[in-house]
C-alpha cells in the first residue's frame, strides 16, 4: 500500500513536472487575458437567492455560487464535494447513501440534525427535494448556490440554517454538447453527457443528458464478499425550452435517478473498547450483568474506523437485495409571462416520487447467519407556487406568491432477522402508511432604495404545516395484502417568518449589508414503537407520553457581511459574521426496549427526536477568489462557535451517575442532573479551511497546461452533547493536472492524497449481545425490583473514501 502511495505521488508530480517544462518559453499574454475574462465572469455571476436575478456582489445576503465551469473543473461529483468547496458548510454521508438520519447530516453555521429532516433545504431550480439528494447528478446544472443563514421567508419549510439551489442549465441557440469518461481505481468507472440545441429555431430548444458511474468499493470485507462501499448511479434526464414570444417561457425539465449500491463502510467500535464511565459490575443475574451505577459504559477522545469491517452482502445476494436501492423521478413545469406594464408572473408546478429500500447488517462482524433490517418505503410530493415580480428598474419593487406542497408516504414492507438458507426469519412484511405533510405558504418581498447608496428589503412568509402520522400495521409474511394504516394523527404549526435586510453601497466596488431573520422547523411526531414489550404499563404511559411528539423549533439569525472586489475585476471577497438563538433544537434521545416479538429476549433502541431547550451560535466566514497572472484561486474560512444554553438529558444523567440514584431522589450523593449547559453542539466542526488553486500555462495558441490541488480541513466533531466521543480533524487534500484544448481535454487526479481516514460520521448505539440490568427507583425486571433491563453502549463508525488515483477524459462540441 505504501509503495503504491508513492507511485502515485510520483506520477503525479511527473506530469506536474513535464507540464512545466512544457511551459518553459511560453508567451503569458494569451493566457493573462483568458485568466482575466474568467475572473471577470465570476464577477457576473446572477443568483436567483431572493427569487429574482441579482449579482453576487449585490445580493444582501452570504452565499457561495459554484458555477458550471467551476464544477467541471474541480471534478465536483456530488453534494459532499460541493460543500468541501464551502466554508462554513459541512456534509457528512455515513453509512453510504442510504435516506435519512445520520446518512444525510448537512451543517451549516453549526446547525446539523442528529435525526429527522435535514435543518438545511436541497432545492431543484427553487423547487424543494424531499427524498436524498446524495445522487443527483451534477453533469446538467449552469451553477449551485450555498445560501447561508435562514432562508424561511422565500424558500420556505426546512430552510431555517440554509439552502441549497441547484440551478439547471438552459439549452440555447446553438448545437453544442459533452461526453466525459472517467477511469479509476476501486474499479470506478463513469460516462456522462449531454447534447443540447435548437429544435425549432427561436421557438423550441432541448437538452438530453445521461450518466451512468461506478464504484467497486474500497474496504476490504471481512465476510469475504464484493468490496464495501460499491457505488452504481443510472441518471437520465432532460429540458425542453419553448418561447413562442418574447414575452412567454416555458421550461419543462425531466430526470430519473436509479441507486444500486453494496454493503456500505461501517462497523462497531465493540463494547470491550469502551474507555470511560463504565458500569460498576457488581454481580450477575441469571448471565446478565449486575451494576450498581446507571452508566452503560462509553468512549472518550478520538473514535477511528475500525480496522476490520464486513458487510453479509453474499447473503444479501441470495436474498435477491443490494445494499441499497433506489429509484427517483422528478419533473417540473415553470411558466414565466412578462407582462407589457414591466411586471413578470411566474407559475412553478412539479411532481416528485421516489421509492427505496434501505439495508442494515446489524451483526457488524462477519457472520454465517447474518442479521439483516431490510426496509422499503416510498413517498411523493407535489407543490404549485405562483409569484408576481414589480419591475427592478423602479425604486419600489416587491414580489407577492403563494404556495403548495404536498408530501405522502405510500407503501412499503419490513424484512429483516437472522438468515438461513431458506430466507430470513422474518419474512417481508407489506404495509401502506398514510403519513403526510401538507404545507400551505404566503410569501412576499418589498424593496426600497432609501437613497442612491442605501436599499432596504423586509421579506416575510406565513405559512401553516400540517403533519399527519399514522402507524403502520405490518401484514402477514410474504402476504400480497396491505393492512390499512390506523391510529392517524394530526398537528398543526402556524408561523410567520420574517427577514429584514439593509445593504449600503460604500463604493461600486464594495457593499456592506445587515439582516435579522427568523427561520423555523415544523415539529411531528415520532414512530412509537408497536412491537415494544413493557414489563410495567406505567412504562408504556410514560414511554408514549414523553416520545410520541415533539415540538418546532425556531431560530432568529442576526448577520453582517462585507462583499467587494478590487476595480479591476481581478480578486471577490466575501465576509460575514453572525449570532443565532435557537430555541427548542429538536435532537435525539436513544431509548431502548424489548420486542414482543422475542417474547422479551431481544432488545433494539428508540431513536426519539426530543426538544432539547436552548442554544446559541456565534461566528464568522471568509471568502476570496481571484487570480495572480497564471494562478487563479479560492480561499476560504468559517468559524463557529456552537453550544447549548440549557438542555437536560436523561442519558447524561445516567451516563455520569455514580451512586445509582437519579438526582432529586433520597440518598443521591453524585448530585449530576443531566443538565449539559456549556456543551458544543454535536456533529459541527469549530473551524473549516477550504482553498483551491489551479496554475494554467499555454503550450501554444490552442492548448493549454493546468494543474490544481483543493485542500479542505474540518476541527474534530463531537458525536454527540456530551462532549466525550470525536471523530478528529480530518484534511482532505486533491491534486488533478492535464491539457485542455478547449475542445478536449485529460486530466489526471489523485484523491484523498493523504490518506485522510477521519470517520465520516459516528452514531450512539447499543451492544445487543451485553445485557445488563441497572438500579432504577420505580422498575423492576421479572421478579427483580428496582432494576432496568439494558445493553452496553457502543458505537457503529462509517469510513470515509480512501485514496484514488485516476484518469478523465472530456470532449466538447
């Protein structure tokens, strides 16, 4: 391995080498002069943050624009590299791609979910993503914008730390397309393309583009199957453009996605290795150890992946699954009339639907009788939004809409268990749901120019969201029947979300800005568990009482920025600093249970989405890009200082206790109430450094030499409040270099160079094979009084892509 290191290195820095020699006589003009229009085209970027078109420079607001050139130059791939590219913007992608919780954690400004919707919005041409967004394809968009900060007012529902749009390119008046093959190790292979031009001259325009990529996995299975972490991406879509005048646009875009992906990167940390706050073992009961403390046992400082991993994905194959698999489709229809008074009405409609099976080998270890959790779900949504825009050119503008969303779960089944050769011990088992969420929005924006340097903006959204939850009731094994869903459900949330902007114009160069926003996230209720098995009905009361709902939450966001670049186009810079209150974080407690049925010999957890209380963040963010005659470069940097002002929890109470006795009781001595005051907040980085630069140097008048490196560093990320258990820093470094012709052009990269082997992400779970019975003042186990039944804790860790070496080819037309 290290031998293979070195070569790649060393063949890297050969080209860097040859390249530059190349170079050497050179004339720098033709390329000072390319260099300058590419900078001064940044300098032209329009963003579309505030529903309407804006400069970069202009908008009042901290946002991160990666354009189409951008993208194919970097080698950008998927939303995890996008946010590399990002300060202050952090995207973690644990346990592959499979939907949500801990596989799709994004943080901005410090604000990452634990469990639940993402506190950050993925968005399509403005239009909300409700399913996973780790496969969209990147291959057919004119730009991505990072917007940070609460985007509630115009984007709408869980957008209260920030959004993400992905603009989609328009096909023009000219025939032009792409096609790019990429080659690598881990058997990574990936064709993309598009072709796209007038149909009907003036009138009708179309784009077709496809992708089909490939990865083999890079960890080596314990269980002797396929490599972990194999990857296989199907991307098919399309944009038809119809302008029958000048004053009327249509645009119709198509896309469909399949997800066929292996056993992922994961494993457990083990029991044994707990570190820290360990039960006082005192005995046994019938194997099951006796502790005379609360605490199930923890890690302190730097959690590493695992050397050894396995996934059972030969049995899987037997099963007829993969690890996971996943079919999207998304279409929308915009329709924009420019009115002969200056005024722009725009309709927005769209249907979205995805269905996907999602798998978990809960043995961790290689096994001959794996356990599985096999899950299927589907769901999809519509929305209709419909705006009015003043004309810009006046000194009073604002724009009015409204808006529908309509999301529904439909059917699904649940498989899982231990596995034989003759299947699974629970068979799959069909049901229907009918949860939904319908949200209802007005939203509007006015502006004013105050004086010729000052504009203020005040922009508002009402809204009321409406959850609907059911359970799920699980038919008969390999049954063609669908129980209807009961026990629905029903919450309301009503807000009004208001930002207000000011941005002054100190010089045509440079603007400074200032706003207050509040954002929000609807709360909903959370899966009781139906096939729990209580010993004591006050626990189920209890259990139900305490976990069944959760309430929204809030933030208001106060911000400042300074935006600017030099008089002659040659370098941008961006700077905000920020405060966030945040009110009722919904995060999540792990509450373990015994299933009926095992007849109460098997345990799992509860993962509950509870309101913690109360948290405050402060920080900063950096941005500068620009060019030095042949260097062009981007720098960035974010600090975030993220806590928690007031948040008890139930499992810290536990986790510290040293006497058995919760606090409050007769007897405590240890005196610990849970209460977590002071700590940072889980799964954000304190500091994010991100820095690109790419050296060109023209061989002759057609063809140019390049070379690049992107560099991203993240601090540790605590796993979770209690501040113990942290992946450590992570540095992520990429070098690529090649000849571009303009028409063509290969590219040599080497990925993860340094072999950065951080955790992507690390979640709390329990040892299901360490049983243990704790002190407890009102429960008891079996005919044992005042003792809980529980497991060890432990910890699964899920590995980060290692080191790639590789080669693409483009070809333009």
């Amino acid at each position: 391995m290290r031998h293979t290191t070195y070569l790649r290195a060393a063949t890297c820095a050969s080209a860097l080498l040859i390249g530059l020699g190349l170079a050497v006589g050179a004339t720098t003009p033709a390329f000072a002069q390319s260099n300058d229009d590419d900078v001064r085209v940044k300098d032209e970027i329009i963003v579309t943050a505030r529903k309407t078109e804006e400069t970069l420079l202009d908008v009042p607001l901290s946002i991160t624009a990666i354009t189409e050139a951008e993208i194919e130059r970097s080698g950008i791939d998927n939303i995890a590299d996008i946010a590399l590219q990002t300060p202050g913007f952090s995207f973690r992608q644990g346990f592959g791609r499979a939907e949500g919780g801990a596989n799709s954690r994004p943080a901005i400004r410090g604000m990452s979910n634990v469990l639940g919707a993402p506190n950050a919005g993925f968005f399509v041409d403005g239009i909300f993503v409700s399913d996973s967004i780790t496969s969209y394809q990147l291959d057919n968009l004119q730009r991505v914008e990072v917007i940070r900060g609460p985007q509630s007012a115009l984007f709408g529902r869980n957008t209260f730390s920030g959004a993400v749009n992905f603009v989609t390119r328009d096909p023009g008046d000219e025939m032009r397309g792409r096609i790019t093959a990429m080659a690598a190790e881990h058997d990574a292979f990936e064709l993309n393309g598009y072709v796209s031009g007038p149909i009907k001259e003036g009138i009708l325009y179309g784009e077709i583009n496809g992708r089909f990529n490939t990865f083999g996995g890079d960890y080596e299975n314990a269980d002797g199957g396929d490599d972990l972490g194999a990857q296989e991406t199907t991307n098919v879509g399309g944009k038809l453009v119809f302008t029958p005048s000048d004053m009327f646009t249509a645009r119709l875009n198509l896309g469909y996605s399949e997800v066929r992906d292996g056993g992922f990167a994961y494993g457990a940390l083990g029991s044994n290795n707990l570190n820290c706050f360990l039960p006082n073992v005192t005995g046994s009961f019938f194997g099951i150890d006796l502790s005379s403390n609360r605490s199930r046992g923890y890690f302190c400082g730097e959690i590493e992946v695992p050397d050894t991993l396995a996934f059972n994905d030969a049995e899987l194959d037997q099963l007829g699954y993969d690890g996971i698999e996943r079919d999207s489709f998304r279409s929308s229809l915009q329709l924009d009339w420019d009115l002969d008074n200056g005024y722009t009405l725009t309709s927005i409609t769209a249907y979205n639907s995805s269905k996907n099976i999602n798998i978990f080998d809960n043995a961790l270890v290689s096994s001959a009788t794996p356990n599985f959790s096999i899950g299927k779900s589907s769901r999809h949504d519509i929305s209709q939004e419909l705006r009015i825009l003043s004309p810009r050119d006046n000194r009073f503008r604002w724009l009015a809409g409204g808006y529908y969303f309509e999301e529904n779960d439909g059917e699904g089944f649940d498989a899982g268990g231990n596995f034989n050769p003759n299947g699974l011990s629970n068979r799959p088992r069909l049901f229907d749901s009918g949860d939904k969420v319908e949200n209802v929005a007005l939203f509007g924006m006015v502006e004013y120019d105050a004086s010729e340097d000052l504009t203020l903006s005040l922009e508002a959204r009402y809204q009321e969201d409406t959850i609907t939850a059911t359970d799920e009731v699980l038919g008969a094994a390999d049954s063609t029947t669908r129980p209807a869903f009961n026990n629905v459900r029903e919450a309301k949330f009503e807000s009004f979300l208001p930002r207000l902007t000011a941005r002054y114009a100190l010089n045509e160069n440079m603007n400074v800005y200032g706003s207050i926003a509040k954002g929000n996230k609807p709360g909903g209720f959370n899966p009781v568990p139906t096939q729990a098995e209580f010993f004591d009905p006050q626990d189920f009361t209890e259990f139900t009482r305490d976990f069944a709902t959760f309430d929204e939450e809030n933030i208001w966001s106060y911000e400042v920025g300074l935006k600017g670049q030099d008089g002659e186009g040659r370098f941008n810079y961006n700077v905000a600093a920020y405060y966030i209150d945040w009110a009722d974080q919904q995060l999540t407690q792990s509450q373990p249970y015994l299933t009926a049925s095992s007849g109460g010999n098997s345990g799992t957890t509860f993962p509950a989405v509870v309101n913690a209380g109360e948290s405050e963040i402060y920080g900063f963010e950096a941005e500068l890009f620009g060019s030095l005659d042949r260097f062009s470069y981007s720098l960035g940097y974010s600090f975030t200082n993220a806590e928690l002002t007031d948040f008890y929890d139930e499992n810290a109470e536990e986790l510290f206790d040293t006497d058995g006795i919760p606090s409050g009781s007769p007897g405590d001595v240890d005196g610990f109430n849970g209460q977590l005051a002071g700590n940072d907040l889980p799964q954000t980085p304190a500091h994010q450094i991100n820095a690109s630069g790419t050296y060109t140097v023209p061989v002759n008048d057609s063809t140019d030499w390049f070379a690049r490196a992107d560099y991203n560093y993240e601090s540790k990320r605590f796993v979770q409040v209690f501040n113990l258990a942290h992946t450590g820093d992570s540095h992520m470094l990429n070098l690529q270099t090649g000849i571009d012709r303009g028409d063509w052009s290969i590219t040599a990269f080497y990925n993860n160079v340094l072999g950065d082997d951080t955790p992507l992400v690390v979640t709390r779970l329990l040892d299901f094979n360490r049983t243990l019975l704790i002190p407890d003042p009102v429960r008891s186990f079996i005919f044992l009084p005042n003792r809980r039944f529980t497991f060890y804790r432990d910890f699964t860790i899920s590995g980060p892509r290692k080191s790639q070496f590789g080669v693409r080819a483009s070809y333009k037309f």
